[in-house]
C-alpha cells in the first residue's frame, strides 16, 4: 500500500486519544494523518457541568489543540465536518473535501430531545463549551432582571434540570455551591430561588448504587435543591415545562431556566451515511470498525458496544473513548503493515460522580464504594489523568485540578 492518508474526524476523547497514539508509534514518512475539528481547542466535556453553573469559566475547559499534537507527524485542519461519504472515501467539510484510505469518526454526542415537545427551542442542553456559556449567562441574565425589575417574577429564579442521570446529577452539585454566590452578587434572597430535578424513573441515577444515591440526593437536598422523581417532563415551552404526575394528572412547573441533561445520541452526520446506526451510534465489530466498512473506525460516543457480561451496553463515556483511541491507533498501524487487527476490550476502574467541588460519590475496582472528600479527590485526579493521557504532564501542570480540600 502507498503511503496511507489516515482521516480523524473530531478532537474529543476518542479523536485525540487516537491521534496522540498513533503520533507515538510512526515516523514521520509513515503515513499522512490529517485530524478535522471544528474549533482549534479540545474542551473537556467531562468538565461541561461545571462550565454551565458558572464555577469554571469556558477557557478553563478547554486547550489548544496545537498543544498536544505533533506537527511533523499530525496536520490539524479546523473546519466543520458537512458530509461523510463512505462509498467514495470521502470527507466534505466548510473547509474543502478530504479523502482517505482510514476514517475514524470521533464526532461525539448530541443531546436527545426523545421529540418531546418544546425542547428544542426552549431548554438548554450541557452540550459543549459554547452551550454551556450559554446556560451560565442565561442563568446570571434571570437574577440580574429579577434584581433589577420593578415587578418582580419570582419564576425567573427557578432552574428546572431536566434528568437525574450522572450530568444531571453533576450539574445540580455545582448549582448547589454556584446558587448562593449567585444570590450575594446580585442581592438575591436565598429563598426566592428554586432548583428542581425532573426524572422520569423512579429513582435518581437509575441503575447506580442505591447507598450512594442516598448519600447524593441528601447532600444535594442539604444545599436545597428539589426532586420530582417518577415525573417525565412531557413538554417545554417559553414559560417551563409541563410533567406528567399520574395516568391523567400533569403539573406544570414555572421557571426561568431549564436544562435539559436527559441523555445523550451519536452525532447525527452519522445517520446521512450508509452505515447502520441507532440513535446515531454505530454497534462496531470487536476491533471497532463499522460494519461493512474495513476503512471506517468509529470512536467514542458514536460507538455502539455491548457488555456482554453485563447483558447491557457499556455506557458513553471519556473513559472508554479514550481506551478505544489506544485500540484504533493500534489497529490502523496494523492494518496499514499487511497485520491482523485485535478485539478493543474496555478496562473499567467504576464510575465516580461529582456533587460539587467537594464532594462526590464513587463506586470504584470491585464495589469499593467512597463518599465525600475522598470520592472528591479521586474525580479530580481521575480528570487529571484524562489529561495526561492526552498531553502528559505538561498538560496536567497548565490545565489540571488541584484545589483538593
Ligand atoms: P466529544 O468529547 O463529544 O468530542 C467530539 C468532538 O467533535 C468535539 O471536539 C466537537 O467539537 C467535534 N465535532 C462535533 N461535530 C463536528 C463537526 N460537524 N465538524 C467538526 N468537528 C465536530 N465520561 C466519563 O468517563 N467520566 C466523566 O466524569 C464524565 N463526565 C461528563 C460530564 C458531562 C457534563 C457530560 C456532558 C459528559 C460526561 N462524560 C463523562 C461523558 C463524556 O464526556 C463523553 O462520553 C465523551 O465526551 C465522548 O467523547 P467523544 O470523543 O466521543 O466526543
Ligand atoms: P443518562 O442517559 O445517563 O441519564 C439521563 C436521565 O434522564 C435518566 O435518568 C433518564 O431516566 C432521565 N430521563 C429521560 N427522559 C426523561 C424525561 N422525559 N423527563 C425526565 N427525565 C428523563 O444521560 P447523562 O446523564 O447525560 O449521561 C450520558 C453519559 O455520560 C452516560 O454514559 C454517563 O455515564 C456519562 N457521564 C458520566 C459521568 C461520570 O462518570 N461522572 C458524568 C456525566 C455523564
């Protein structure tokens, strides 16, 4: 085979993983590696939530990709990925085509609405950095009015969050520290403010721990936060979001805000090609490439993979995106050498969810379960090592966390 173009679409966990790796293991002459994103910085979505409430600022989120690649070996090209067509081998972005003899789709997530109602043009969604942006000004926006208004409309100061999932969950942790600040910035009384989670299932992190949920949902209601649990939200409009009670009964909920973080889908560029998908996610074969398609890897939350042990797919998440980018690199390497690819197989080291800078809850290794300043600690060393393993230590010492206690 002559020289390979290999093409990376997106910069997000699975994207960069991918190309960090494979910058590692080729020389120069190798082959020509080309990565597309549509900004010039990664931002860590892992770190939206904190972004969105205000306790972060964007730039603190995100960092130059300059700063990680090599650019002897890696051409960074900033553009935004328009078509993909798997037939033809090639790549249409705002900046020009692109064709290749490899494709890795790293594209990452987009909210799901589930076509419920309203959503689409009335809530926010913790989505990327600029929407995040956009949920701290709108939030500053609705005290900064109350404050200000003759008459005023207390319902501006209600947040309605939209699913107790792990981004829910994280995002109400730092409203519950964020609120308070808000209210000594803007004079705002402490009880004029409401923040209400909205699940549809009957518990709050479904699935997750119930000890720990405990631990979480009182922690969180300590701070005041409200929950509606078993209540869907049926519809949003331009004044809040309508829930349903019981078979007939609904409620409608008044607020100024709402966030919607009820789950997430595959980008949808991967629904306009031939490749089959579910909500955007591609079920690819063992060694991660898409079915029918030997040259098209799929990484991250565009990927779709089953835990077989665990009858149940394997989450969405920065910490299998970026195992699958080790796995992709490898896998191109030995393809583009006449070699046999290998099986991508997840090393899950649990889950832990944060509820505010100091605190958290975590189920790690075999069920060691941890709360409160320890679990803390470890989301931050588990969010600077997802930086190291992209930038090494220069770019845990620029960007990582440090404040432990
Ligand atoms: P992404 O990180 O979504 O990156 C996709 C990239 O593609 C972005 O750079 C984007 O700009 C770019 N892109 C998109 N469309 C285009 C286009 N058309 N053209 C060009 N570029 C484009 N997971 C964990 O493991 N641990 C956590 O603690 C955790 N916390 C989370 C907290 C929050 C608030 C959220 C929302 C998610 C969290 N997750 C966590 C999940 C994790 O963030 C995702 O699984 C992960 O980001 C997926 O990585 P990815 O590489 O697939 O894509
Ligand atoms: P999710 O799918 O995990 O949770 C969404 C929640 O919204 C669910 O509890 C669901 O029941 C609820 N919901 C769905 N429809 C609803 C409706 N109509 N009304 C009210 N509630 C509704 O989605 P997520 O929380 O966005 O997480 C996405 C992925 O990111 C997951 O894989 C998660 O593991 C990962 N993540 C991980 C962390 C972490 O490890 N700390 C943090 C954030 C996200």
């Amino acid at each position: 085979m002559k020289r390979p173009t290999v093409l990376v679409l997106g910069a997000g966990y699975g994207g960069l993983a991918t190309v960090v790796n494979l910058q590692k293991k080729i020389g120069t002459d190798d082959m020509d590696v080309v990565l597309i994103n549509k900004n010039d910085y990664h931002y860590e979505s892992t770190w939206l939530h904190e972004a969105s409430a205000g306790t972060l600022k964007p730039e603190d989120v995100r960092y130059d990709i300059s700063k990680v690649i090599n650019e002897n070996k890696v051409k960074f090209v900033k553009a935004v990925v328009e078509a993909i067509d798997v037939d033809g081998k090639k790549v249409t972005t705002d900046a020009g085509d692109f064709s290749y003899d490899f494709l890795v789709i790293g594209l990452g997530f987009e909210g799901e609405t589930f076509g419920i109602q309203g959503l689409d043009q009335y809530a926010l969604s913790i989505a990327d950095v600029n929407e995040a942006r956009k949920i701290r000004e709108h939030i500053e926006y609705q005290f900064a009015m109350w404050s200000t208004e003759e008459e005023k409309d207390d319902s501006r100061l209600t947040i309605v969050v939209g699913g107790a999932g792990f981004t829910g969950i994280e995002f109400l942790g730092e409203l519950g520290n964020r609120v308070p600040e808000l209210c000594k910035e803007f004079d705002v009384p402490k009880e004029k403010v409401r923040v209400i989670c909205v699940e549809a299932a009957p518990m709050v992190l479904p699935g997750f721990d119930p000890e720990l949920v405990t631990y979480a949902v009182s922690q969180l209601e300590s701070k005041g936060i409200e929950f509606s649990i078993g209540t869907p939200v049926v519809e949003a409009t331009p004044e809040g979001v309508k829930i349903k009670k019981k078979d007939d009964e609904f409620e409608f909920i008044k607020a100024g805000t709402v966030v919607w973080a009820a789950g997430v889908r595959g980008n949808s560029l991967i629904e306009s090609t031939p490749i089959e998908s579910k909500r955007a996610r591609v079920a690819v074969r063992e060694d991660m490439r898409a079915p029918g398609y030997d040259d098209v890897f799929i990484v991250g939350d565009c990927a779709f993979l089953m835990n077989e042990d665990a009858g149940r797919p394997y989450p969405p998440t920065a910490q299998i995106a970026m195992q699958q980018g080790v796995t992709v690199a490898e896998n191109i390497i030995a393809l583009a050498n006449g070699k046999p690819t290998h099986k991508f197989v997840p090393d899950l080291k649990g889950t832990v969810c944060s509820l505010g800078e100091d605190d958290a809850i975590g189920d790690i290794f075999d069920g060691k379960k941890v709360t409160g300043t320890t679990a803390s600690f470890m989301k931050k060393m588990i969010d600077n090592r997802a930086l190291y393993m992209i930038g090494g230590l220069p770019l845990v010492v620029k960007k990582g966390k440090f404040k432990f206690f």
